[in-house]
C-alpha cells in the first residue's frame, strides 16, 4: 500500500515525539514508546547530561543514550554545565576535560560543591588517557573515566552500574 503525504509518494511517513523543552540538543527526544528501552517498562527514566564542545560527540553520545531509553540534555561548556545540571537536576552526567570557558575538572569540582548535585556522579570522558589526567579527574571528583573513541559498551555498562541503586560508585579507580 503506498502512503501518499504533501503530494508525493516517496515521502514516509513517522511519528516522532516532541522535544523535551529542557533539552538543548537538536536531537529529537525519544520516549520508550517509539524507542525499546532495556529493562521493564515501569523503571524510571534517567536523566544526563553530556557537556562536549565538539557538536559531533554531543550528537553520538545523546544519540546512543536515548536509544539506550535515557532522557538526554546537553551544555558545551563548564559554565552551561553547571546551570544546566543546577536547572535540569541530572541522574548523571558526561563532562568532557577540554572544555572552553570552565574546564570540565573544574565544572565536576563546583558541581560537587553544590548541595543538590553533589551526590550526582560525574563521568568523564576525554582524549586524555594518561594516568595523570584520571588522577586528575578522581580528585576533582569524578566517578569513572572514559577515553574516546568511545567504547559505548563500556559506557553503558559504566552508567548502568553508577545508576543502579545497589552497584553506585565508581567501576574504575
């Protein structure tokens, strides 16, 4: 059967939710109706945050966590990652190193001065893989560390088990 929308019939035709006000990626926010979340359908959805500079990061990461079921939103610097998390009230969040205004060590460590946010774990994700950076980023108070390229499969398992109620804390120190 062809389905003919605007006149044309190569146009297909989907249904995609609207964005979540709060969000500040471009990318649509999927809910678990139109997007198969792992786990039973009544288990809430977790909010992050991801804060990258680089566009192309923010666009996998939020990408590949909203077909993960997670609710995303996004900040490209220190700064904004602080009053997105401050308005916004993340589950968890993403903090890329390199950040421009506010690095992201320094934005985990005001994060974790705040009363609200400071029990919310921090992830970092970075191109720095030497040992002295992620000694840097577990004494600014991150929970995990991550290099890119990504391995999104570590990174799931990573925010599962900082997520899960009887696993939180940090994988990797």
């Amino acid at each position: 059967m062809s389905v003919r929308i605007c006149g044309s019939p190569f146009y297909n035709h989907f249904t995609m939710t609207t964005k979540d006000p709060l969000a500040t990626s471009g990318l649509p926010t999927f809910t678990r109706e139109n997007v198969p979340a792992k786990g039973r359908p009544d288990e809430p959805q977790f909010l992050i945050l991801v804060v990258d500079d680089a566009a192309d990061n923010v666009a996998m990461l939020s990408l590949a966590l909203q077909q993960q079921g997670y609710r995303v939103v996004t900040a490209a610097n220190g700064e904004d990652a602080i009053t997105v998390a401050a308005q916004t009230q993340p589950n968890l969040i993403l903090m890329d190193i390199n950040l421009p205004e506010l690095d992201g060590l320094g934005a985990t460590r005001r994060i974790h001065e705040s009363e609200t946010l400071s029990e919310v774990p921090v992830v970092v994700v970075t191109a720095f893989g030497t040992e002295g950076f992620q000694r840097a980023a577990y004494d600014a108070g991150a929970s995990g560390y991550l290099t890119k390229p990504i391995d999104l499969d570590r990174m799931n398992l990573l925010i599962a088990r900082l997520l899960s109620p009887e696993g939180s804390g940090p994988l990797f120190k």
